[in-house]
C-alpha cells in the first residue's frame, strides 16, 4: 500500500539545506527552483559542480557554502536534502536532522526519507504530483511525459474563467459549491 500523503509545501516561506554538491545536488536544487523559483536555499558541500554555481548566480536566494557537512549548519533549515557520495555522512545528517525534528531526504535512501520528491506536471496554475511510492522514479518522468502532452494550452484559460466565476458566485457555501459543480462537470465528458 502506498500510504505517502502528498501536500504541496511553499517553500519561499521555509528554509532548505542541501547537502551535496554533485549530480544528485544539481537535481534537486533545479527541482526546486523550476518549482520556487525564490526560495531560500543553502547547498553545502567541499566540491560544487559548475552548473549549481551557474544555478547560484540566477537565483539571489541561493547560497553556495563551499565546506564538508557539519551539524551547525542544520541550525534554522525547516526541510534538509542529503545527497553526499558518502553513505556514512548521510546517514549521520538523517540523525542529526530527526534529533532536530528537522524534515529529511536522503535521496539515495528511500527508507531513510521523511519525504520524496515528486515528478511534477505544470499546465499554467495546475500542478499534478507524481509518485511511485520509489518503485520507479523513471516511470514518473515518463507519466509526467505523458500527461504534459495530454493536457491542453486552454487549460490556463479554464482555471481564469473558474477563478472569475468563482469571486462573482453569490449565495452560501452550499450554493457556490452546487453550481461549481455543475459548471465543471462538462470537464468528466
Ligand atoms: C525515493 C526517491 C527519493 C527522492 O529522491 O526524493 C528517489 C530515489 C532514487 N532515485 C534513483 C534514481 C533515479 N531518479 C531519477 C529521477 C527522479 N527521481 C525522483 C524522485 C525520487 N527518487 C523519489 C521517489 C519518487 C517516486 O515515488 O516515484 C524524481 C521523480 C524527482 C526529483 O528527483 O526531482 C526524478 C524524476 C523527475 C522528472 O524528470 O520528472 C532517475 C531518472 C533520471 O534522472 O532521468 C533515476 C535513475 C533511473 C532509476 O533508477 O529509475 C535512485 C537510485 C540511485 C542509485 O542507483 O544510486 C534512488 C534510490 C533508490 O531507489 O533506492
Ligand atoms: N535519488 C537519486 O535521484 C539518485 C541518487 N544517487 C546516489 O546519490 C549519491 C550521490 O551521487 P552524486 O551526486 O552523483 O555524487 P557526486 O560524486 O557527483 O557528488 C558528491 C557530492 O557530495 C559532496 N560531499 C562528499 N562528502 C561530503 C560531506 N562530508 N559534506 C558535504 N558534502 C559532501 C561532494 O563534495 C560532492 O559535491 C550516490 O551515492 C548515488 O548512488 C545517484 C543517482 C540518483
């Protein structure tokens, strides 16, 4: 059973560390910023690959520390994503964040997780999560694939004219919420 619950985190209101500046790195820190293009990130590792620092340089609220993991730096992170070349190193972080009550992935280390990233599908305002609950992260990208191209560019247009509806509909709740209903059952056809 897959009992992951899936939330959507806005993450220009918290604090990020990730740990490890290789490929595993540049992944995340470039999944985040395609989602939260302004959120506060700080990546430390001893060896930072070319490309985060290019990533750094276009996003003022990234913040490269060139240095080797060390627990102080936790202080104040909301969420913490640990992709070192070294399995000891990253099972230490995962134990220092869960004594700090501190959010934790260990990317390469699925039973270590208190979170995984998603494959993430954006059509304008709609964004659709995908797991395999770690049964296979290329099945989502591929689902992600495919659903992107399923999904129409008049999508942006819908969610507009729902929102206007939505602000102008007068009544209670029970009202708004019966003919919402209504207007969007069409999209079941
Ligand atoms: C558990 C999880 C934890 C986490 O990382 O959060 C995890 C774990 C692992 N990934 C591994 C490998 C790969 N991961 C990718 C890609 C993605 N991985 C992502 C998420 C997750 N990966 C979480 C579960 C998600 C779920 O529930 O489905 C995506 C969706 C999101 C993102 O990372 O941003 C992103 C696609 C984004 C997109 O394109 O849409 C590719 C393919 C590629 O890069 O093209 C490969 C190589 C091929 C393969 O193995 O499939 C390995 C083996 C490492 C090794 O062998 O050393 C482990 C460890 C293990 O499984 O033990
Ligand atoms: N979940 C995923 O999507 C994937 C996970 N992996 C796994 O993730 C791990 C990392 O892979 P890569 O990024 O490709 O490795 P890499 O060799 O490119 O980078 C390793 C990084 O860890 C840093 N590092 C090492 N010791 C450190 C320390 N004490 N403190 C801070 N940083 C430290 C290095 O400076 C370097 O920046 C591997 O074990 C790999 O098997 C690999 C592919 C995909």
């Amino acid at each position: 059973m897959n009992t992951l619950f899936p939330i959507f985190v806005k993450l220009e209101q918290l604090q990020l560390l990730i740990v490890g500046g290789g490929y595993v790195g540049l992944e995340k820190l470039t999944a985040v910023l395609a989602n939260a293009p302004a959120a506060p990130v700080t990546l430390v590792a001893p060896e930072i690959r070319a490309e985060i620092h290019a990533l750094a340089a276009e996003h003022p609220t990234v913040k490269l520390v060139q240095a080797v993991y060390d627990p102080a730096l936790l202080a104040g992170n909301d969420l913490v994503i640990v992709g070192t070349n070294d399995k000891a190193v990253n099972r230490q972080i995962q134990a220092d964040c869960k004594a700090r009550k501190i959010l934790v992935n260990v990317a390469d280390t699925p039973a270590l997780c208190d979170f995984y990233l998603s494959s993430v599908v954006k059509k304008g305002d709609l964004k659709i999560a995908i797991s395999t609950n770690g049964k296979s992260p290329t099945f989502a990208k591929r689902f992600r694939e495919v659903l992107e191209a399923m999904l129409p560019d008049t999508l942006q247009e819908t969610l507009d004219n729902l929102t206007t509806i939505r602000q102008q509909l007068t009544g209670d709740f029970q009202a708004k919420m019966d003919r919402l209903n209504e207007i969007t059952s069409v999209l079941k056809r």
